[in-house]
C-alpha cells in the first residue's frame, strides 16, 4: 500500500453522491481519519440551461455515480470508504482500486502541484467574482488541493463559512 495521498474513484448508486460524500465526511471525523482521507469530492460542471426563453448556468454532475477520495490507501481507509452505504466499490480490475493519473486530473479542474496565493489564514480578503462577489471575509481554512479558501461571510446575521476558489478572492490591505 502507498503513504503518499493520491485520487480514487468510488463507485456509487446513481443519485447517492451527495449521500456518499457526506457519510464518508462524518465518517472520517469519527473515526479521526482527516490525516488519511483528505478530501471527498463530486466533480460538477456548469450547464447552460434555457427555461422559458432565460438561460441559465446549473451545476450538473460530471460523473454521475462517482465520488473522487483523496486518500492514502491503506487497509483501513479501503475498508472505510468501501463499506460506506451508498459505495458499490473502487474503480480498477477487480477489487484494487487504481488512483487517478496528473493526465485524468487535469480536465477534472483539479491540480496536484504547487500552488501559491498571496493571503494567509486570519486575512481579510474580498470577493471579486462569482455568486459572492462585493463579499468581504476573513479567512479561515486554505485547501491547496482544491485550490479554495474557507472565509466567514455575515449571512441572516450570522457568521456563515463559505467556500470560495481561490480565483475569485483577493487580499485587502
């Protein structure tokens, strides 16, 4: 088995992504896992859709029935992410699963090299596009992997986190 985090791909019943992702969540945070399955992800393009002559761009699934891991494989994260409701299995030949090459990633939107962004977490940064945009927050996680940042946004009168790509912030002075 490998120690370095690399993508797989979990086979799901169709319509159970959502449900997959987020058991697979609460999973990893109770069995204190987050130092072996890094992030859990449904890879969604935007459609452009026309309904009553407007169009409009709506998320779709890429793969439906899929969910992407980035984990170490090991004995027990096969055994969690494999027997989470909703996983029918690992795609690769038989029960082995086969992570995701730089190739099979690039068009996916997800990059595994370096990236640097001129803002730290405790940051106040501004959100310069996106449904977002003319938000102000400070930042509160950093996900190199995604490239996102996690931001605290008032929302109904609360402090609300927001995931936001890192393209659409910018530090503020």
């Amino acid at each position: 088995m490998t120690t370095e985090a690399k993508w797989y791909v979990a086979h799901t019943y169709s319509g159970y992504e959502n449900k997959v992702m987020a058991n697979l969540l609460t999973t990893i945070q109770n069995r204190h896992l987050e130092d072996q399955i890094f992030e859990v992800m449904i890879p969604m393009q935007d459609v452009i859709e026309v309904k009553n002559g407007l169009k409009k761009a709506v998320p779709k699934k890429m793969f439906p029935g899929y969910v992407l891991v980035r984990m170490i494989m090991n004995n027990d994260t096969w055994y969690v992410v494999r027997n989470t409701r909703g996983v029918t299995g690992f795609v690769g030949p038989g029960s082995k699963p086969v992570p995701l090459s730089e190739n099979e990633m690039k068009p996916l939107g997800i990059r595994t090299q370096n990236v640097t962004v001129d803002f730290e977490i405790g940051d106040m940064v501004a959100v310069v596009a996106g449904v977002w945009k003319d938000t102000t927050g400070v930042v509160q996680k950093i996900d190199y992997g995604k490239q996102t940042a996690t931001i605290n946004v008032e929302l109904f009168g609360r402090e609300t986190p927001v995931e936001i790509s890192f393209a659409e912030v910018r530090r503020t002075n």
